[in-house]
C-alpha cells in the first residue's frame, strides 16, 4: 500500500523521495492502531511542534510541509476525515483524523502489529491538562515514581505483544492526582469483539486478572465500611434495586468522578452500557440504604481521582513483583493481562498488593479478582 502510494505521490526531487516514502508508512501506521481501536489520530498543525523540543518531532517527524503532503494525498482520495484543531494565542489543539470504512478494510489486520519503539525513549510520567507550577514540573530522576518507571519499562522493552508501547504513569493537573498506568494496549476492544484477550504475551495466550468492584471498594475502606454480600460487591446493590448488574456497574464506573446524582446519570447514559435513569434513581437509593452516611459525590476533589491514585500504586506494585520473577504484566485499567501460564501467580500478587495498600486504611479491607479467558 505504502509503494502504491509512493508512486503516485512520489516528489520529483530525490533528496524527498525517500522521507516521502517513510512518513507514508507511519502515518498509515498510526491509522492502522486507530482503526482498530476506533480513536482519532492526532496530527499537529503547528510548525512549531516539528521543531526541535516539540512533540511531533519528538515522535519522529521533523517536516510538516511533508506530513502535510501526506495527509493532503489521503484527505484528497476520500480516506481520512479532518477536523481542524482551534487557535490559541499561546498554543494551537491538534487537528484530528478519522480513517474512512474503506481505510479501515485495508489497515485494520496491521494494526495489531503495530510497534512504538520511540515511545521507550520518552519521558514515561506524564501531566494531562496540568495547572499552576505543575506546567513546568518535572520529576527529578531520584524520585520513586520516576524510578519505578525507569525499571518497568526496561524489563516491558524486552517483551512482545500486541501494540507494544511504553507503559506511562499519567496523572492529571498536577503530579498527586490520578496517576494510573496507561499503554495502548488497553484501547484494544474488549466487549463487542474480544480482541484483546486473544492475543499474546511472548508468543503464549493470556489471561486478564482484574478486582471486582475495584472504586467501590475503596471508597467503602475509606470510610471503615466492610462490603455487604457475597464476593461481587455490585451483586447487594442490584439485588436491593431490582437491577440488573451492568445497570450498577455502569452507575458506579462514572458516579465516584461526579459532583452530584444529576452528572452522575447523565456520564451513566453515555457510557457503553446505557443505564437508563430509572436504573440509576434505583441503584443509588439501594447503595443509601446499604451504606447509610457514605458520601458518594463531591463537589471538590472526587473520590474517582484518589481511587485512581491508590489503584496506580497497586498496579505498579504487581509490576515490579512480576519483575521481580521475570513475569511481565500489562496494565489494563483495574487489571493486568500476563501469560496464561501466571494465572495463578497475578490472582495472588493482586489480592496481595491491593490488600496491603488498602488494610492501612481499613483493617477489613478485602480484595476480590476474577479472572477472563479466552474463548
């Protein structure tokens, strides 16, 4: 595809020929990984970015009149859709692409393949939308954070699977809030197509290990609350409602990032499960009457962020255990994905890891993880 791109667009000088032909491929690359995770690619529209010190140089293009010419030729063939990113005084957003149907057909098989080695020469700690000194942050290279990063990545560098990337420790407006761990390797889909989970790690099938109820959980451990029920911490609350599960699942996956009951059904009707108003109206009168006096919204810091906090160190900590004993990990959210063959060996360092971050808080506290296969 790339070759018969080439020949069609090919510059007339060849000093450009060849960088012609490398940027085709990585730009079709990079349509490639979002077909298959149905995300728009971001390309910038700032010459500044292509400069030395800017981030689409950082990513390996140093020509913008040549990305251009690229996303010119596809733009002008009808694969690709455009939406101009808006001005700034200081600062432009990035202008975002999305692959036509016909683009997709043709890409979609590579993008399992597709590779990021760049991304392990980049900082692997990040601020999303940082604020006040937090714009200039940088981590000193003696912190833990840094450090644990540092050792993650050589050993992941060194492992094969699909989409591989650097993994990332991202947090948002400044280095204390989120912090969860972040590789492309979890946009893969999961629910309608289950992709992910039939790929690989070194060759071998995987399983996925993740903690039931995770943020509800921690917020009940937080206000010295033990879990009401069996092991499935959604599984009281559904029942108290008259529910189905997913409807409880849905709610709570966005209400702990709300301010109030009114946000928190309408993020629930947008997110893939749909939870109608009724459903939502039902399942926080259950989780009151379960936990009377636990608050569940806030108008400052949302108890989303801290669990997203306490859930990146638990991560982290799997991680470097399973480096510990040469076992590879990757994050997906709430959960890791290892080797079938360490099924057993990520059940016991999650139950582990959450119970020690976590019994500091609350002497109850208790883990619970389940376990995904494939088919």
């Amino acid at each position: 595809f790339v070759e018969e791109l080439w020949k069609d667009s090919r510059p007339p000088q060849d000093t450009h020929a060849e960088t012609h032909r490398q940027y085709l491929r990585t730009v079709l690359l990079n349509f490639a990984r979002g077909a298959l995770t149905r995300q728009w690619t971001i390309f910038s529209g700032d010459n500044n970015e292509y400069s030395e010190g800017g981030l689409m140089r950082s990513l390996g293009f140093s020509s913008r009149r040549r990305i251009g010419a690229v996303l010119e030729l596809l733009e002008g063939r009808g694969w690709i859709q455009k939406i101009n990113g808006k001005q700034y005084e200081k600062q432009s957003q990035a202008n975002l692409y999305w692959a036509s149907e016909k683009l997709r057909q043709r890409l979609i098989w590579v993008g399992l393949k597709t590779m990021s080695p760049s991304s392990f020469s980049m900082p692997f700690l990040r601020i999303n939308d940082p604020e006040g000194s937090a714009r200039n942050f940088v981590w000193p290279t003696d912190h833990e954070d840094y450090l644990d990063m540092q050792t993650i990545n050589e050993f992941a560098r060194d492992q094969d699977w699909a989409m591989k990337s650097a993994i990332q420790l991202v947090f948002k407006h400044d280095p204390f809030r989120a912090g969860r761990l972040h590789t492309p390797f979890q946009n893969l889909p999961s629910r309608h197509y289950a992709i992910r989970i039939n790929t690989q790690i070194n060759w071998e099938p995987i399983c996925e290990v993740d903690f039931n109820a995770n943020h509800l959980r921690m917020l009940l451990a937080t206000n010295q609350h033990d879990v009401v029920g069996s092991d499935d911490a959604y599984a009281a609350i559904a029942d108290k409602a008259n529910v189905e599960r997913n409807s409880v699942k849905g709610f709570f996956t966005v209400a702990m990032n709300c301010p109030s009951f009114e946000k928190a059904h309408h993020a629930a009707r947008e997110t893939s499960y749909r939870v109608p108003y009724e459903d939502c109206k039902a399942v926080y009168r259950a989780f009151e009457a379960i936990y009377p006096g636990i608050q569940l919204f806030s108008e400052g810091i949302n108890f989303g962020v801290i669990a997203q906090n306490l859930e990146g160190r638990i991560l982290r900590t799997v991680l470097l255990k399973g480096i510990q004993e040469n076992i590879f990990a990757i994050p997906i959210h709430d959960a890791v994905a290892v080797e079938l063959g360490h099924m057993s060996w990520a059940c016991d360092a999650m139950r582990e890891a959450w119970e020690a971050e976590m019994i500091e808080i609350h002497k109850g506290a208790k883990a619970v993880v389940s376990t995904n296969l494939a088919d």
